[in-house]
C-alpha cells in the first residue's frame, strides 16, 4: 500500500508543478521576469530547505534531466531558425561561441581566483562553466520580441552552439583538477574532434531525419511528432558515444530538419514547442530542489556571488563580443546590445552538477554561486533585453506570427499539402488581387488571415502586408509555388 500511495504522490506532485510552471509563465510576462526565474525559485520552495514537499540532493538525477531537457529544447530552438537569417552571422556566431566563450572564460577566472582565494585551475573552471550564452534562456527570453533580425539570429546561433565550447572547457579542466599527468595535447585534440564530428554527424543526421519523415507512411498523424524528436534523442546519444557534441549535432541536425519541406511540418513544430516548454519546466523546477537556501543565500555567498555577477555582465562579457567581433561591421551600439543579451540559464547550473559528481574539492561552493551567477543574470539582463534594445534603437518591426496553423488530415497519404505563408512588406503579391495572380495550375489560396480575423478569398480580393495566406498546392508544385511568392518587390 506504501509503495501505491508514494506513485500517487509523486503523480500528484508532478501535475502540480506543471501546472504551476504553466501559470507561472503568465506572471512572469506581466511581472517583466524570466520565466526560467519563476522555475527556479518553485522549485526552491518546495525543496528539502523550503517547504519540503519533495527532499531532493541527487545531482546525477538533476543532471541526466538537465541533459534530456537541453536536448529538447536545442532540438525546438533549432527547427525554428531560419537557415537564410543564420548563414548571414554564422561568422560573429561561431566567433563568440569559441573565442568569446575562452575570453569570458580568461577574464572570469581571473576574477575568481580573487575574489574565492582557490586555486587558478579552480577559478578557470568557475570561468568556463559560467562562460556559454544559454539557449533555453535566450530562445524562451526573445520569442516574442520584435529585436532586429540580425541581432536576434546572433544570440540564438551563438547560444545552440557555443554549448560544446563550454563542456569541454569543464570536463578538461575537472580531468586536470582531478587526474595526474593529463595531457594538454590530447584535450586540445578532443575540442577539434567534438566540434568537427559533432557539426559532420549533426548534419548526416538532419538529413537522414528529413527523408525518412517524409518517406514513411504512418497510420497517425501524431506519431510524426515522436518520430521526429526520437531522431534528436538519437542524434545526440550516437555522437556522444563517439566522443563528439552531442548538443551540437542536436542544434544542426534541427536546423536541418526545420529548414526542409517537411510532411505534418505543424504538428512536428507544434508538438516539440509545447514539449520543449514541459521540459524546461521540469528542468529548472528540478534544479531548484537542488538549492539549500540556507546555503545559496548566505552573506559570503550573496556578496562574492553579486561582485562575480558585474564582472562577468559588465567586464567578461562586453570584453568578450568586443574582441571576438572586431573588424565584422557591428556599430558600438550593436555590440553593447550582444554584451548585455548574453544570458546565462540551465546550461551552467547543468555544468555545476559535474564537478559534484565528479568528487571536484569545493564543488558545493562552485553550485551555489553559479546558482547565484544564473540567478543575478536571469533578473538583471532578461527582464531588460526589450528596454535596452529600445533604448539603443535596435527595435525591428513588430513580428507577425501566424496565429492559426492548418493542415490537411491525410497529408502523409494526398499528394497535395496546405502552405502557410505570412505576406512580407516588401513582397511582389502585395496590392494585387488574386484573380491577377499568375498561380502554377493546382495551387488555390483556401484562406487568409487578416489581423486576426478571416478573410475569405475570391478573385477581387487584395493581398495585403502581414497577411497570413494558406495555400493548397500539389506536392510537386511546392518549389514553383514558394519561388514566386518569395520574390521581393
């Protein structure tokens, strides 16, 4: 009987909390505060040092959870970029997702080593584990906000992939704190050979993925989704057994997979968006039962923890974009603006739990001012990512998302597909009407979405910017049709 009641608790507990990481997500868009924040502090409360609900101290656990969830949310963030916005910054992006993660690195540990007294392998691995730009925070922080293409595109290129930088500066500084005569050759070696195959089987995989969506026939619409994602849980575990980053294949392998034609390519995006949130969810709530208040909040911890806090937003950081941008045409406002935007999330709490697990000297010290890092940056830069852009004039135009999503129910099976396209400002269909639309034969606009209302098509009709067009088009007709409704005018 005791056994039954603890599955039901531990059910109960788990509904409640996502149902609490849900509302929560509503108070932190009116309150101004990262929802990562709200997780966070949930899961501090009803830890073992809070109300005790759910006595948690397991940083594998923490850890192989942090793993999965950063896993699906690279997965999302990948299928939701735009391969054309980020082959334009794939220079600065990759630039600061190496040089400038060892540059924060440098100047963190540094000024760790100061400030804790430890030793300088200690402060250079404070500086490593806090030294990468975090995706979960910076895709949750920017979706929504109408911050400049190019900019936007730089964060979230940089967060996917400067991930694998930061693991191995953590893991080769732990195997140096922790084993005898390592060999600094050899970790230099394991970089090239992560980043290398890591990108190589990232993109074998996207493409194995993409045709075998599109090739089976399943029996349900909603088995697409799970098979899609199931090829990401693949990716990563193969290439993390051969040595390689398996959170990088993850992020180029979606950016694959996101930037194909793709059959049920709504219920795939829709299905990993909504899971991507539950894991982030868990995550964070989990990472917080990890925190002991008594400890993370003392005054030794809060003092040092804050003065590591400015220097790594406003020393590490800007020194960091400035040097590893130079000379590739960004303005001082530009690189301000990237300077305040490096937020910092689950990836450096994740990265805390190794040196826990791996028996590292002051591992607990290294948790909890992380904690306390993450924590500062999640409050200090994400609830002011908007304002600043704002008040650097680095705004974009309002975005335009689609606010309804069609799809036709035996798509995998009909040679026809239903194309969702939102009308850009500057594009040739703007101010004509349908009639005088030279369409390829089996196309036919079945809808339009107006500022959120429905316009129902016919042949005097005027195609208008921000317009959400659905299209009906034979599948061998997709490229032709996508060609010219692409043309700029």
């Amino acid at each position: 009987m005791l056994e039954y009641v603890n599955i039901d608790y531990f059910i109960l507990l788990t509904a409640l909390l996502l149902i609490i990481g849900v509302l929560t997500t509503k108070f932190s868009t009116r309150l101004g505060v990262p929802a990562l924040v709200l997780f966070l502090l949930v899961g501090m409360v009803m830890g073992s040092d809070g109300l005790g609900f759910i006595p948690f101290n397991n940083p594998k656990i923490a850890q192989l959870v942090g793993i999965v969830a950063l896993v699906v949310i690279l997965f999302e963030g990948g299928l939701q970029t735009k391969w054309s916005s980020v082959k334009v910054v794939a220079k600065p992006s990759l630039s600061l997702a190496t040089l400038g993660v060892l540059l924060t690195t440098i100047v963190v540990a540094v000024a760790a080593k100061l400030i804790f007294d430890i030793s300088w392998l200690e402060g250079f691995l404070f500086g490593a584990i806090v030294g990468s730009t975090d995706a979960a925070a910076i895709f949750a922080v920017l979706k929504g906000q109408n911050i400049r293409d190019k900019l936007s595109s730089i964060l979230e290129a940089e967060s996917g992939t400067n991930d694998p930088m930061a693991v191995f500066l953590t893991l080769a500084l732990i195997e140096l704190l922790t084993v005898e005569n390592s060999s600094y050759f050899l970790l230099l070696g394991s970089f090239f050979w992560q980043m290398g195959i890591g990108l190589a089987l990232g993109y074998l995989f996207g493409r194995i993925a993409s045709f075998a969506i599109n090739r089976i026939n399943l029996d349900s619409s909603g088995l697409y989704p799970i098979f899609a994602l199931a090829f990401a849980l693949l990716t990563y575990s193969l290439t993390d057994l051969v040595g390689a980053s398996g959170l990088l294949a993850v992020y180029v392998a979606a950016l694959v997979i996101g930037n194909r034609d793709l059959t049920y390519r709504h219920s795939i995006f829709r299905f990993n968006e909504g899971f991507a949130w539950m894991m982030q969810i868990l995550m964070f709530i989990i990472l917080g039962l990890l925190v002991f208040p008594a400890q993370f909040l003392s005054f030794d911890i809060i003092v040092k923890g804050f003065l590591l806090s400015m220097i790594l937003i406003f020393i590490a950081r800007p020194i960091a974009v400035f040097l590893s941008t130079f000379k590739m045409g960004f303005n001082v406002k530009e690189k301000v603006f990237l300077s305040w935007a490096g937020l910092k999330g689950a990836v450096p709490i994740v990265l805390a739990t190794f040196p826990m697990t791996m028996g590292v000297e002051n591992s607990q010290l290294f948790f909890n001012v992380v904690f306390f890092v993450v924590l500062t940056s999640a409050l200090i830069q994400g609830s002011t990512i908007s304002i600043i852009a704002e008040k650097l004039g680095l705004n974009g135009p309002e975005k335009v998302e689609a606010p309804h999503s069609l799809e036709l129910v035996s798509i995998g099976k009909a040679n026809a597909e239903i194309i969702e396209f939102v009308v850009p400002l500057k594009n040739k269909l703007v101010g004509q009407a349908l009639k005088d639309i030279e369409f390829p034969n089996d196309v036919l606009i079945s809808a339009i979405i107006r500022k959120g209302d429905l316009v129902t098509p016919h042949g005097e009709t005027i195609i208008q910017p921000d317009d959400i067009l659905y299209i009906l088009v034979a599948k061998q007709k997709i490229k032709i049709l996508k060609s010219m409704i692409n043309e700029v005018s």
